[in-house]
C-alpha cells in the first residue's frame, strides 16, 4: 500500500490529494515504497498555509506537510514560454483537474496518480505501459523540456527490462534536431547523469542518449563511449562508487578532462578520472619495488589510500591483473616510513632527504 492513513489527518482533512509518479509506478513494479509525492486539486495557497502546511516552492507552489514533511504541490498546467528547459509559465489556479495535471507529465508510466483510499486513477494508460514495460511520452509537450531526454536515459539505466517507444525516441531526435538539447546547462547534465551512473545499467543510459542523438550534444567527448559501457555496468554490478564509475566511463576517453570542464564534476570524480589511466598505464611496471613505489607516489596512495584501493578496483573491473591484498600490504608497508625520523637523521645535509626517504620506502617494499 503507498496510500491509506491509519489515522484521520487534520491536515489534510476534506483536502484532495494524490499520491502521483514514482510512488505509483514503484508500487505497480512490486519495488519498495520510497517517498511519496502529493498533488493537491482545488485548493490555493493560501488554504495550504491555514493547514499548516509551509512553502518550499520557487517557480510553482509546494508544501511539505506539517507532521510527515512529505511534498505537496497544487495542481497546475504548464506551457512553453521560452527555450530550454526553463522556459515555462505554469498555472496553479483552484480550477486545474488532477487529469490536466497528469497530461502534463513526462511519461504515461508517471501519469498515474492514487488517493487515499488506494483507488488508481489512470487517464492515460500508465498502468498497461507498465505491464509492457514501456516508456512512452504522455503528448507532444513532451517535446518542450530538452531534460525529459535525460530522465529517460536515466530510468532506462534504472529499469533494466523496460523498452522506449519508437515514437518517444523519434521525438526525442527531433528535439536534438530542433536544438532543444543545446538548451541544457551542464549541472543539469550531470545531475541526471550520476544518477544514471548509479542506476543497475548504466551502460543502457548512453545507448539511449546516443540513439537519440543527444550525445553528441551534451557529452561529445563521450561519443566512443561503447567498450567503457560494459565496464561501468562490472562496476554497477559490483555496487561501485560513484567517482570510480565516472572514471571507468572516461578512461578510454582521450578527452577526459574536457568533459569534467564541460559538466563540472565534482572533485572526487574529476580526481579518480585523472588517476585511473596513470595506475592501468604503470601497473605493467609495478613488478619491481621502484615502480611499485612509483605508482604508489603518482597515485597519492600515502596520502589517500582508500582512494588508491577504489582505483585499483577499477582497474579490476577494467581488465588489469590486480593482487588488492598484496597492494594494501605494500601501501601499508610504505605509509609506515617515518618521515620525520630520516628528516632529523639528515638534519646536517637537508638535500639527503629525499633520497633517504626514497631508499627507505624501497627498502619496506622488499622487506
């Protein structure tokens, strides 16, 4: 059950509101229930306000609800007012339908709404689409916001048995065609895109962005992504984290850090992508104590070492032959190295340092 109250609500007494999206969608899927969100007809914001709910809204309004700080947003409609995903007027009045909202929806899987009673309504066919494991675009306003492309490819990562609709992909070239795409500002890429990073298949997210010919758009430097497809679903596979998949997808990628720029990864992400081609290129030289402990300095594995073992891991997933407990034990053996100790020892020639110190931490890798 995602609706039902075990006990009468004065917030929400006399109100009509749906559970709407996901929350729907998840629960036809058997998934588990994960947050709920609400739609609210006929009612202002002002009546919301006396309820008690507060507003969270920006550009439409929203309330989290007084005790279980769920979100509810009024029901509204939506049209285009300017390019991009951002250009759009939307109207909140007490005269909006729960249908008219629905039918502004992305698509009919997500169209579907429940009250509190458990009643699905479903005006648009979602729950058949659902059963046919189907994602097809509620109408031509779809065709309006350049991030419904994104979600899509993002959900086709998520739900691994389900299939776009011809005419939904046909759409979404038209609007790469139409420029729509070249509207996307890139942390809106990225949110979509580490979401799909972390989803069971990601690999089926750049299938569906490359048919749809946003790719090339949003993410050129990915265009020869394939062969990094098949890694990034091993380390799905494996529940990897977020930075070593990000790496795994640009690491056959010459343009690397071009992407990073141009989506503005997080640090984590942009470090593990720079690292990851230094530790697959020197682990073919790692047989001997000096370039163990090459690599180990390149990597910043004394500094790091939980980052030094997620890469290696990568490098796991990506082919390369990797004894992680022989690595660890190394890494350890290194990090144990006084500093300060051969500092103090060579405090009459300071320029012995270095080499003291690199000596020494040979030394720990041979012992």
């Amino acid at each position: 059950m995602i609706c039902g109250d075990a006990f009468p609500d004065p917030a929400t007494a006399g109100l009509q509101a749906y559970v709407v999206g996901g929350a729907v969608r998840d629960a036809l899927l058997g998934l588990p229930a994960g947050d709920r969100d609400w739609v609210v007809v006929g009612a202002t914001p002002e009546d919301m306000v006396r309820r008690g709910f507060v507003p969270v809204g920006g550009d439409f309004p929203v309330f989290l609800h007084p005790a279980t700080k769920e979100e509810y947003a009024l029901a509204r409609t939506e049209r285009k007012s300017g390019r991009g995903y951002q250009g759009f007027t939307f109207y909140t009045g007490a005269d909006v339908t729960l249908e008219q909202d629905l039918r502004r929806r992305d698509f009919t899987v997500n169209a579907m709404a429940r009250t509190r009673a458990g009643e699905l309504i479903d005006p648009l066919h979602g729950q058949a689409d659902v059963r046919a494991r189907i994602f097809r675009h509620v109408g031509e306003a779809f065709a309006e916001d350049p991030v419904r492309i994104l979600r899509l490819a993002r959900f086709m990562a998520r739900f691994v048995d389900f299939a776009v609709a011809d005419e939904t992909m046909g759409l979404c070239r038209r609007m790469v065609e139409a420029g729509e795409a070249d509207a996307l500002v890139p942390e809106r890429v990225w949110k979509e895109m580490s979401r799909g990073l972390m989803s069971a298949r990601p690999s089926r997210m750049l299938d569906v962005l490359a048919g749809s010919q946003a790719l090339a758009r949003v993410m050129p430097e990915l265009q020869a992504w394939g062969p990094a497809g098949a890694d990034v679903d091993r380390a799905a596979a494996q529940d990897l984290s977020l930075p070593v998949r990000y790496a795994l997808l640009c690491r056959r990628s010459g343009q690397r850090e071009a992407l990073g720029r141009r989506l503005r990864v997080p640090a984590e992400c942009a470090d593990h992508a720079r690292l990851l081609p230094l530790l697959c290129d020197g682990l073919p030289r790692a047989g001997e104590a000096q370039g163990r402990l090459d690599l180990i300095e390149r990597c910043d594995a004394l500094r790091k070492p939980d980052r030094f073992t997620a890469l290696l891991r990568a490098a796991s997933v990506a082919g390369a032959a990797v004894d992680q407990t022989a690595w660890q034990h190394w890494v350890h053996a290194v990090r144990g190295i006084d500093a300060g100790a051969i500092a103090q020892a060579c405090a009459a020639d300071p320029a012995r340092i270095k080499a003291a110190l690199r000596q020494a931490r040979l030394q720990a890798l041979l012992a």
